[in-house]
C-alpha cells in the first residue's frame, strides 16, 4: 500500500487495464476438476435471479432442470425454455461482488447475454408498485465497479443494447420504465439524506447490484441488460413488497423474454 496516497484504497492502486492473475478460467478449470464437472457450455442467454423466486417458480412448475455444466462453487444453475428459446438461471445472486463474480464466470462459460431481474426499492414514485425499470444507468455507491473502471459517477448500459430492448419493451403491455437507479452495498443504511441526493439526480429506485454489473460489462466488452423490478418502499407501507402473480414470476419472465428477442433482433 502506498501510504503516501491521500485516496482510500477502492480508489488507489487500480490498474484498470492490466489482466488479473487470478482468472475464471482457472477457477473453473479447477472446480471442474474436483466436482467432476463434465466439459460443456451454458446456454447463451443467461439471467441473474437475486430474489430466488424466478427459479422457484419454474422450479415448482417443472419448467427447469439442472445445468450439468455449470462448475460455480457458490450456485446452481438451471435450464429452462420459453418461446423456443432458452436460457440459464441463478438464483439468490444477491450484491455488487457476488454479481460480478457470477458474470465472469458466465461468460468464460459460453454466455453472451446476462440479464439481471433484480427487486428494487421505490426513490422516486412513477407509479404503484410493482412495475419494472430498464436501467440506463446505475449510481456507483458500491465497491466492484471501481476495479473494472476508473472513478465517475455512474455505469451505463451499452447503448446499442438501450435502444434494442427499449424497442422491444414498447410492445408490452406491461409497465417498463425507463431510467437510472442507485446501486448500494449497504440496504440497510439507506438514509433520508441518501434518499433525498438519489431523488436530486432523477433516480427512480435503488438496488444492489446494477452499477458493478454494466462497469464489468464496459471494461470485458460483454452484453449485460439490467432490470429493476420495483417491489416496495422500503417497508414503509402496510402490506409492502408485493410482487403479484406467482411472487412476479410471471411478468418477470414475459420482461425478460422482450429483453432477449430485443437483443437477438
């Protein structure tokens, strides 16, 4: 550590552009090794499902079953197809790192679309919870994202990917907002001056991991596509955190399907 550098160490010592030693190949070569993993790769469009509740619902339905091929020492990873497409899904991925650890281990796999489904806390009220928000950009007010890109305030989607899942939501009839959200490491130190600077800059709702997952995206030049599905004010309210149907499953994956189509088109 330079002691001599004024910067906390998230700001000091980060060279972006240098490889790390430490890669997911190699993790996977090894967990592959000991778990008797057979070789294979996972399905190109895969989707991080922070809640659980996605995978229980296709679970519970029999629509999934288990990747084989999926050598992550911390998750499991399920197969499902819906309008002849299909997709890998994991579970109660929650937060910046474990995110940005999945994803990279996604796409040493064979991925080559993430889409993230995360629930979210309502900032800025648009509408009666639930509803759903294409995030164009995320707050940084967490950790990973500084060691994939340098210091700003915000990661942005890709654009191209923007405009091509924002055309693809305008034939739902589901409410899909467009806009910025705040990613935080800390849930439970969401303060009203917090509140009040998110509400300043036009942020809509906050969340946990969007900010570390499109800065990952920018710097390994990767498609990731990010979701908030605004569940709840922050239990502020009698009856919060409300989904609907199937815990939202349902409406989740109608999102994500557009999501996918958007992107293939």
């Amino acid at each position: 550590m330079n002691l001599s550098d004024p910067r906390p160490p998230i700001l000091s010592n980060k060279a972006h552009h240098a490889p790390s030693v430490f890669t997911p190949d190699n993790l996977l070569r090894e967990a592959r090794r000991q778990k008797s993993v057979p070789a294979g790769s996972v399905p190109t469009i895969c989707v991080l499902d922070p809640d659980g509740d996605i995978v229980q619902h296709l679970l519970a339905t029999g629509q999934a079953q288990r990747n084989p091929y999926w050598a992550c020492y911390h998750t499991v990873m399920y197969n499902f197809t819906r309008s002849e497409l299909e997709y890998g899904i994991i579970g109660n991925v929650v937060g910046a790192a474990f995110g940005v650890l999945v994803a990279e281990e996604l796409f040493a796999s064979g991925c080559q679309l993430l889409i993230s489904m995360t629930s979210a806390g309502q900032i800025t009220p648009i509408g009666q919870p639930p509803y759903f928000i294409l995030i164009e950009r995320a707050l940084r007010d967490e950790g990973t994202s500084y060691h994939y890109l340098p210091s700003a305030p915000y990661s942005e989607i890709k654009r191209e990917l923007l405009d091509r899942v924002e055309s693809a939501a305008r034939s739902s009839s589901l409410p899909i907002a467009r806009g910025a959200t705040w990613t935080t490491d800390a849930p439970f130190r969401e303060t009203e001056a917090a509140i009040v600077y998110a509400r300043s800059e036009g942020i809509l709702a906050v969340e946990m991991e969007a900010a570390a997952l499109y800065a990952f995206a920018q710097a390994r030049s990767q498609n990731v596509i990010c979701f908030a599905h605004v569940t709840n004010q922050m239990g502020n309210v009698e009856n919060d955190f409300e989904k609907g149907v199937a815990q939202g499953s349902l409406d989740a994956l109608q999102v994500i399907e557009l999501a996918a189509r958007g992107w293939l088109d």
